[in-house]
C-alpha cells in the first residue's frame, strides 16, 4: 500500500476508501448496511452482504471499485436487490442521444469547457457543484435538459453570465407546444394551422431564441425585447436573406437547377414552349424561397414571358397563364405548409430601357428584341388579367401572385394599354387584388419594380453605381433585411422636447445600423463560407453569380409616424399642417441617414414603410404596459386589440376624403425609397371599373404616390359562388350564412382570408382591430 498517493493516519488498522475528488474516507460496514436496508433489501441480506464484502475490500480502494464489488455480491445473493440498489443510489441519465448512463459530472466539465471557453478548473468547480445539488435533490432519472438548467442557474450564481447564453439550451415550454398543436398560431396571416406549420413555428422559435442569446449583441436583443426597435424575421435572421426580384430571361438563357446545383434533383435546359418556361417560372419561386425569407419577384414578367407565345392563338396563351396561376395557389408546400409568398410585375408596354435589349426566346437563343413583341405582351397579359377576373373553381379570388401593374403615361392615351388597364380596373373592381406601380412622377425611374410587401428596387442605384444597365439593380437582388424603428415611442420618450426626438431617434437609428451590418456579414458568410444558400450562388454560362450580394437593400422601417407626431404636437398627421410637416422632417431625416450610409459603406441603404402585419400591434402594446394612458394606441384598450397607424400613413379612421388621403401619404412616397404604399379602402358594392379607372389617371397625375392599391373586403360563398363586397351576414344571392360564407381583405401587403361565417382565419387580434376601424370610400 506504499505507493497509494493519499494522506490518512498513517498504520491505524482501518480501512480507507478514496473517494473520486481523492478525499478519503473510513470504511464504514454499519453505514453500508443502511443504506443496502434503505434501498429495501431486508437487514439478514444486507448484514450477509456486508459480511462478505468486508473480506473483498482493501486498504485504499476508490469508491467506484467498491460500489462495483458490492453489485457484484448483491447481484450474486439477489438480482432483484441489486436492481434496486442500483436504482437507489446511482443517478442516471437520459441523454439527448437516448440512452441511459450513469451521472458522470466530467461529462458537463469537458461540455462546459468546450461549449463556453471557461477554464477547465473553473468548468470542474461548477460541474463539482452541480453534483451536489443532483444528488440533494435525491433524482433518480435525470434528464440532460433538467442537468443543463441546473448548470445554467450555477453558472449565474458564479457571476458567469456570458457563459450561461452560451451553454443554456433553447426550446419551447411543454405547454406552448401542446398550444400551438391545438391553437396554432397567429403570426402570419398566410401561414394557417396545420402540421407542417407546426414544425415551422415550433423550428423558428429556437432559432428565434437563436437570434437573441447567440447572434445579436445584448444591448440590441433588450432593444428588440423592449420594444424600441423591431428585429424582423428573428426565425430567419440567422440564416436566409430576406426578399428577391428574379430575372426570369437570366433562366430562360442558363436552364433552370432548382437546387442550385444540379446535384438533388434533375436539371432542366433552356424552355422550348411557353407552358414550360411558364411552369420554369413558377418553379423559381418556389424553389428560391427555401433560401429566403421573404417574398419572391418576377418583374418583368410578361415582357420575358412574350418571345414564347409567337405564333399561338389567344386560346392557348390563356391556357399558360391559367397553369401559372393556379400554379402558384396551389403549391401548398411552401415554407411550413403555405403558398409561396409570390409576385408579379408586370408592364402595359415595352419599356425604353429594355425595348432594344436582346430578347431571350426558346431554348435559350436570341430573337431580335423586346420592343418586337409588343403584340405578344398585349395577348399575354390580357389573357392573364382574365385568368385572374375568373376567379378559381368557387368564384374566390386567386391570392397569388400580386399582380404589380407598371401605369405609364400611354397606359391612359393608347388604345391597347387603355384596354388592359380597363382590365386591372376589372379585377380591382371584383376583388381589389392587384396594385398600381405608378410611373408618371418625375422622381420614378424608368426601371422600378416593387412587391406586394413593399419592397422596392429602383434603377437610381444602377445609375449612381455606373453600371450600363439598370436592371442591375433591380433584378437578382433585394432586400438582405429591414428593422424598424417604434417611433411613438420616440415621443413619448422626449416629453416635446424636438431636439430630443432627434437624439432618441439617432440612437435608435445606430442599433438599426449595427444589426443590419451583422446581418450583412452572416448572410455572406451562409452564402460564400457555409454555402447552404445554393439557389443564390448558381453560376450563369458566363461564369456569374445568380445572386447580385452587393447590390442588397440594407433597410430602416418604420410605425407609427402619426401617432408620433400625435404625442409630440398633440394632432395627428391629418389635423394640422404643423404635425404633418415635423412627420416630414422625421421621415426625411431618416432618408438622410440611409443617403449618408450609403455614400459611408459603399452598400445601398433605404428607408421604408415597415408593412407591419404584428409589429404595429405589438409595438402598440408594449407602450401602453410602459406607458400606460400616454400611449397614444388606437383599438380596444380593454382586450388589448391595440395597434398604432402603420408607417407614415394617415389613420385608417381619419376623416379625410380618399383624394387627401392619397395626397397626403403620396409626399412620403418618394422619401421612402425602399418601399411605400397606400391602401384605398372601398366600400360596399361594386365599384364602376371605369369611374375606379378614371380615378386612377387623376390619382397618378396629380399625387406623388408610387404604389397604391384599392383594397376591397369581399364575401364570397363557397354554396354558390356569389362574391360581394363587404363582409356580410349572409349571402345576396343565395341566402347561405355561417360557414359557407368566406371573408377577404388585405392585411398588409396582401389580401388574406379573415376567417368565415364560423371561425376566425389567420388575422391577429391588432390587424382585426385596425379592419373594423377602416373609413372606407364609395367611389360610384
Ligand atoms: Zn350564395
């Protein structure tokens, strides 16, 4: 026994055992047969096991190799003892990998270490001290989840704080997820209830947790949780950039590899026929949206789609763009069980910019260019406005894509133009879908493009940047992420006093920019670094990137400019010219920040108009729990249905005609360069296509709106197809009620089912109350 390393008594004629932190301790037989007694062995076992290991055991052996000794002799007297014992007094744990093993505390030692970047000293003390606290707590099934948060809770009593985010595990409490298997959730309006959403939201939430305890800096998670900021796509941020306007002639001459690669699934050459290039187009957007976060674009849509129907009769062009619409609404499959988020734009004419451009027709080749197909264009996008005015099966309205319509001068004085923008007039007259892109303004590019969430891209970038082409910067790129800024808190904050809503509103501007330049940096790193976003990195015949990275809009948004200017002045923006000049000034100021960032990083910042489908009601809510009566929210107080007017629109309840309305929010159009729109909210009945029509040239000649919609609510009846304006009891024509009836608006950038006669649908309680609170306009 020389050479045991231990200090004891040295020659006192007892036994010692060497624990595992080499302390050591007398053997003691009576306290061996307690504890044999206690796990329910009967006192003449255990004194015979006791009898017999006291002949096995020698000076200096460790607890481990007499705790396995002693199972040996239980097990020989008594299985069923020894299983018991086992039970009574070793921990062990259900691992995350599904098996059971003994408590070893090395293993959270060697995790700690690897996990947090402690020392290993430091990672023995709390993994030591944690083993203390399982084996008082007298657990006999631990699980690695519960070990983990009594880990977390030692390393805040150590003062270890950064290490607890890093070691502390994400998740969902047990009864948040029974909810959401139950309930669902309301989040989105386009995701409804059902299994695939499920696991998407349950997914987002970690990596939602993901965001705020790993990827962004504490002082802008606490912004973000507070309220004064809004970090947008938190489940995404992480991994996908945000939205993207594709160039469909760019497939239409490299074939089309839906992974990317060409490795997963087959790879397809330049179309040859028009439905297949039309099926081409539906698959990009499907496929590019599992590397996004937000909506997929075609612009141009019908100008690259026009070299494909020469020759075919109107019949057979309606018969492509009847299989395109229906492929985009019946995709169900689309993040989490949905349709894709998808939009068009679309033109009346053949732009200047692209009329001499090569045209890009079957199997890849050039035919002659644009501006030759202006015939097809017009059959084209004739046959597509029909395929929408139908309707689907049951008289509702095809959802997707938002048909964008680009309204240039000639669309009001020639002929051909003047019939499909009748058309547009049409379908917003029977379901209020689609938008007008307006061209006519002297700030408008010629080459623009925008989606029905707002997002806007403008050859002005194009131009500053020097490229030949505009459509560089207006096509294969898009916004990489926006954040928005809770401006009635601003006010709230400054107690009137300009100056320091200025201040405020720099600092929160610095948060704004400081995530928006993480965000840059990891979305290049998952694109060049961890490659996990193929879609966007495929390469083109010439050797080039799909994905235009350096072109990305890097975005400040924004809610609640009326009810900013509302604290701060005490009118809204509506009331008095003085409250709606400072909105001006705020607004412009921000446009500032975004030029001068611009001209600082050499990356494309801009200002838009947050659209704000949760964050209006959730920022609503945040102030008036920290602000109580001050905050200036609008909705029900008492059911917490509250919300503040999105961007720098008027209040969807003002007083005002439509034609002031669309003044009004029409100046803050060119200032947000990033993305604006107003909603025209109609009234019941059924608009005069050609009286809407007329109201539109008055609207885009004599207001500074760029985008604009007349939204519509609609009832449509699944009994006989009827579909009404207005949400409505019953139905007008066969009397049906309940849930035969379907109710339709658009909750921001999109029309949405609200729910039906008997049931809610996907419209959260804010947007709900926002809808009731609508002035509406009748036009006829
Ligand atoms: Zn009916």
């Amino acid at each position: 026994m020389a050479s045991l390393n231990y200090n004891r008594p040295a020659g006192d004629g007892n036994l010692y055992i060497v624990k595992s932190d080499n302390r050591v301790e007398l053997f003691d037989a009576n306290k061996v047969v307690v504890s044999l007694i206690k796990s329910g062995v009967d006192y003449r076992l255990a004194c015979d096991i006791v009898d017999d290991l006291q002949y096995r055991v020698h000076d200096g052996i460790t607890t481990k190799a007499l705790r396995t000794i002693l199972l040996n002799i239980i097990d020989q007297k008594s299985p069923d003892a020894a299983l018991r014992y086992k039970q009574s007094h070793e921990m062990y744990v259900r691992t995350s990998r599904g098996t059971l093993e003994p408590f070893d505390y090395k293993m959270i030692e060697n995790s700690l270490v690897k996990e947090t970047g402690i020392t290993q000293e430091s990672a023995m003390h709390v993994a030591k001290e944690v083993e203390a606290k399982l084996r008082k707590l007298k657990v006999n099934y631990l699980s690695a989840p519960l070990i983990r948060e009594i880990v977390t809770v030692q390393l805040l009593e150590e003062g270890l704080e950064e290490a607890r985010s890093k070691y502390t595990r994400l998740g969902m409490p047990v009864h948040d997820v029974t909810h959401l298997i139950e309930q669902g959730s309301k989040e989105n309006a386009n995701l409804h209830h059902n299994p695939e959403t499920i696991h998407k939201f349950a997914g987002d939430q970690i990596l939602r947790e993901y965001l705020l305890v790993q990827v962004l800096p504490k002082h802008i998670a606490d912004a973000h949780m507070r309220g004064d900021i809004h970090i947008h796509d938190a489940d995404y941020f992480a991994v996908r950039p945000n939205c993207l306007q594709h160039d469909l002639s760019w497939f239409f001459e490299n074939g089309l590899r839906v992974d990317g690669t060409g490795k997963h699934t087959s790879v397809a050459a330049p179309p040859k026929h028009a439905m297949v290039a039309a099926l081409h187009a539906a698959k990009i957007l499907a496929s590019s949206q599992t590397n996004m976060a937000g909506g997929q674009s075609l612009d141009n849509f019908n100008i690259f789609m026009a070299p494909f129907f020469t020759g075919m009769s109107r019949e057979e062009v309606k018969q492509v763009a009847q299989a395109f619409v229906y492929e985009m609404n019946m995709q169900y499959v689309a993040r989490g069980g949905q349709v894709v988020f998808s939009n068009v734009d679309i033109e009346l004419t053949i732009p200047k910019y692209l009329a001499d451009k090569p045209a890009i027709g079957p199997k890849g080749k050039v035919m002659g260019t644009y501006k030759d197909y202006q015939d097809e264009l017009y059959t084209f996008t004739d046959a597509l406005l029909d395929v929408f005015i139908d309707g689907d099966a049951l008289g509702k309205p095809h959802l997707f894509p938002n048909v964008i319509v680009k309204t240039r001068d000639s669309a009001f004085k020639d002929p051909q133009q003047k019939e499909l923008l009748f058309k547009v007039h049409q379908l917003f007259s029977k379901y209020g879908t689609p938008y007008i892109l307006n061209m006519l303004p002297d700030w408008q590019h010629d080459a623009v493009n925008s989606m029905g969430c707002r997002t806007r891209l403008s050859g002005d970038w194009a131009d500053k940047q020097g490229y030949e082409n505009p459509g560089m910067s207006t096509m294969r790129t898009g916004n990489i992420h926006y954040n928005t800024v809770n401006l009635p808190r601003i006010a709230l904050e400054a107690n009137g006093n300009d100056g320091k809503i200025f201040e405020i509103l720099d600092s929160r501007l610095d948060l704004i920019r400081e995530a928006l330049e993480i965000k840059h940096d990891l979305v290049k790193k998952r694109l060049y670094e961890n490659q996990i976003l193929p879609f966007l990195t495929q390469k083109g015949r010439h050797g080039e990137d799909y994905y235009r990275f350096e072109d990305l809009t890097h975005t400040v948004g924004f809610v609640g400019l009326n009810e900013l200017v509302q604290a701060h002045t005490g009118s809204m923006l509506h009331e008095s010219q003085d409250a709606y000049d400072f909105g001006m000034d705020v607004i412009r100021y921000m446009r500032d920040w975004a030029d001068s960032l611009s001209d600082i990083t050499g990356w494309r910042w801009t200002l838009t108009q947050t659209p704000a489908e949760s964050t209006a009601g959730r920022f609503a809510r945040l102030d008036m729990k920290a602000f109580g009566a001050r905050a200036l929210v609008h909705g029900d107080r008492n059911t917490g249905g509250v919300y503040y007017t999105n961007s720098s629109h008027m209040p969807v309840d003002a007083d005002i005609s439509l034609f002031d309305r669309a003044k009004m929010e029409g100046k803050f159009h060119p200032v947000c360069n990033g993305g604006h729109i107003t909603h025209l909210f109609l009234g019941e009945g059924t608009p005069d296509p050609a009286g809407l029509m007329s109201l539109t040239e008055k609207l885009c000649r004599n207001t500074s709106m760029g985008l604009f919609d007349y939204t519509r609510d609609l009832t449509t009846c699944r009994k006989c197809g009827t579909v009404a304006g207005g949400l409505l009891n019953s139905c007008p024509n066969c009397n049906a009620n309940g849930k035969d009836l379907e109710y339709y608006s658009r909750i921001t950038g999109y029309c949405q089912r609200i729910g039906s006669g008997d049931s809610a649908g996907g419209w959260n309680d804010a947007k709900i109350a926002e809808l009731r609170d609508r002035k509406r306009y009748c036009i006829n």
